[in-house]
DNA sequence: AACCATTGCATATTCGAATGTATTGATAAC
DNA sequence: GTTATCAATACATTCGAATATGCAATGGTT
C-alpha cells in the first residue's frame, strides 16, 4: 500500500475551498479578498494564496486588479445577460449534440441526476433559503443534472467551457435565492427537458434548455435590481 | 502628463512574454518547463514564473501536474478534435450573431482586417515558414481578421471563448506551417467569408467559417501523423 | 477656498532561502 | 535475471521577510 499516492499541491487545496466558499455564498461578491486575511483563513502563505488567486481570476470568480488586489467577482447587469446569452448559445448546441451521441448508458445518467435532483428541496419546495447546507446539496444536484444533461457531448474542451459558465451562473443563482427569488418553473422545466432528451427530440430540448436559461435570468434580473 | 499611469505587474509581464514564446514557436510543444531556466530567462524570481504558468494552464496553453511541474500542452489528435469542434460549434453561432448585429462600423472594421490579411505574405504565398517574424506577422493578421469577424457580436464573454480555443488552434497552425504544411485555400476561403458577412448571409458565412475551420484541422491532422 | 505636493500607512508584489516530493541509480535480496 | 530497498540528486513547492506601490491625510501654495 502506498503511503501517498498522489498528494495535490496547497494551492490546489486553496483554490478548491476558496472556490467552495464563493459558491457556498460565505464570500460576498465585490468583497474584498486581501492576503493577510485569506492567508490565515488558510493557514498558508501569501504565496500560495496569491496562486490560488490567479487561478479563480483566470476563471472568472475573482476580479483582480494590479497593484490594487483581489475581489469576488461582483455581480452586475451586464454580466449577467453576456453569461446568460453565452450559455444560450453554447449550452442549447451542446445538448443537441449530447442527444445525438446519447446512449442507453446516457439515458440512465441522466434520470439518475434528475431523480436525485427531484428529490432534493429546492428552495421552492419549502427549504430555508438561509440553510446554507441545504442549498449547496441542491446546487449541486442542480449542476450535477446540467452537466449529466451534456455530458454524451464526447467533448472535454466543451464541457470544460460549460462547466465554467455554469458555475459563474451558479453564483448569481445563490445570491438571488438568498434574498428569496425562486424559480417556481425549475422543477417542471427540469422535468420537460427530461423528457425531450429521452424522447430524442434535439430541437425541442435545445428550447426547453434556452426557456430554462431565460427564465432564470429574469429571476436573476429582479435580484440584481433589488440589490443594488 | 501622468508619470505612471497604469504598470502592470511582473507576472502578467511574464506571462505575456511566455504566451508570445510559445505562440511564437521558441518553446515546443511538450516542452518541460523548469522554474530555474525560466526565472533566468525572464529575470523574475520562481514564484512569478510560478504565477505566470499558473494563469497559462488555466487557459490551457501549458500543462501542470501536481510535484512534477510544467511543460508546453502537448499536441494530439484528440486534443485537435475536440478543439475542432467547439470551434466550428461556438465560432459559426458567434458569427451569425455578428452578422445580425453588425453595423456600418463594423463592416469597416472586417475590410480593413482582411485588407491588412491579404497583403500580409503567408507561407502559402512564398514566405520562409522558418522565418519567425514573417510567421508571426501573419498569426497576428489572421487573428485580428477572425477576431473582428466576431467582434460585432457584442459579447464580451463569448469573445474571451473565442479567443482562448483560436489562440490554442494558432498553435497547432504554427507547428503544421513549420513543418511545410500549408492551407493553399485559405486567402479563398477568408474572402469568401468576407463577402458573405457584407452580403448579411448568415447562414452562408456560417458555413464558409465551419468549411475553413475544417480544412484547417485536416491539413493540421496530417502534421500531427507526420510528427508523432 | 481650491489645488498640488508630500508624507505616512496599509497593502500588494517580489525575492531568495528553506522545505518537501519525485526520480534516478546503485546495491542487496529473492 | 528480476524485484525490492535505499540513498542521493534534482526539482517543485512553500514560506516569511524585503520591497514597491497606491491611497488617504496633511500641510503648504496660489
């Protein structure tokens, strides 16, 4: 048996927490994120903070500016309809292709995800928006289900890019649900898209998926508004 | 006059540098990259040159593996396949979205590109493949013509996508062209695409994108057979 | 009062040394 | 002859201190 196997580096450690911690809303967006704090949230050095750092900034969930430090990625308007339309675009020609290249093995994937997700409360199904815990499980089913939805794309580099994008979205999705927006439609889009994809109907799913997107956008809209 | 008005820091500096070399062709594809060599190349301490590759395999221009280091992304016919392909998906979308969008301006905007393309000597056109300045010049022109094609789209986020997978498909192009393989149709193939795009054709122009990005890969297929 | 320069402070950035991890090659055991 | 063990080496990784930069407050000048 071996000792250790494959030991990752600290700021793999970090950036992967940190990314967590954005997600999992304990990291405000447009806050800012200075070494001294972080490095000790951490218990590493600046060095390694800082690596962590450029990583998520190189992704989009923090914002950096020379000489000037880190921030979470603030949540604007304008992002939000370039996110949105991206993933219009990019997400809705994925799951085409996905259906077409779709096996059996696919289609069980896919219930799976969406069997799980049905069966986790949302905060439409009555959880506390403020239960932390209980949003981040239904995150993740949600982006579990997304991605099981793409993943017979055969395409590591597309789902590279969705998976970015998807989690960008994510982040607007948790602020809006923690000031009480929710998607009442989610879990029958959910359902439709479910449908369409077993059904083998490309087109209609790619629509499903882009009233899907919309309509969260919309929600998100109203929070953005609100929030100032 | 502002003494100072905006210095970036060493590592975005570097990071350029990098990105240039291996564009450039002065470091090759599967190429270690040691901390010790690199900080004496560009005159930076090795957490710097750390900074920098991390950023850089993040785009995915360079490959990191936990205690063993950095090397040049290798290039592989899988990698070349699915780098294709989202290619011809999302660059043939953000076209047509362009096209709708753009103006008069724009319109300028790709003639002048393409002017400054076509006057630009490619390998195709007699220019020593092993001339690095020439290579150079030419990636630039052919970028800054893509680039402009799908700048009307007004999408900043889908331009940044864009950029990334063109910036990684100019690799291979580099690699292929010094080998001696060269794309005889592409001084075509960029005309009739402008021609389209002025005509407003979106379909047309989608379709001239798709046939060049696949021409493309085929003649970058044989490089990759050729150089193992 | 409004404007510009200066100083002091908080913080980002950079460095070089200290530490930890993989790999290589040699030697011993099976 | 093959596999296992163990140094020795080369290297990536991490640290904490040293440096440079931006910002805010202060004081002086028009």
């Amino acid at each position: 048996m071996k000792s250790s196997p494959a030991k990752d580096t600290m700021a793999i450690a970090v950036r992967d927490k940190m990314r967590a911690d954005i997600l999992g809303a304990r990291l405000k967006p447009g806050q800012r994120l200075m070494f001294a704090e972080l490095s000790e949230r951490y218990g590493v050095s600046v060095g390694v903070t800082r690596e962590a750092l450029t990583w998520l900034s190189s992704q989009g969930l923090v914002k950096a500016t020379a000489h000037q430090g880190y921030m979470v990625t603030p949540l604007t308007m304008a992002e939000l309809d370039a996110l949105t339309e991206a993933r219009l675009l990019i997400e809705s020609e994925v799951l085409k292709l996905s259906i077409r290249n779709g096996d059996t093995e696919w289609e069980g994937l896919i219930i799976a995800a969406h069997h799980v997700l049905s069966r986790t409360p949302s905060s439409a199904e009555g959880s506390d928006p403020n239960d932390d815990a209980a949003q981040d499980a239904w995150a993740e089913a949600h982006a579990a289900y997304h991605e099981a939805l793409l993943s017979a794309c055969g395409n590591p580099r597309l789902m590279q890019i969705v998976r970015t994008l998807s989690e960008e979205a994510a982040l607007y999705r948790r602020w809006s649900i923690s000031l009480g927006h929710i998607n009442h439609q989610a879990a029958a889009e959910h359902r439709a898209l479910l449908e369409h994809c077993l059904a083998r109907e490309p087109e209609e799913a790619a629509e499903a998926l882009r009233q899907h997107v919309s309509h969260t956008r919309q929600m998100l809209m109203e929070y953005i508004t609100e929030a100032q």
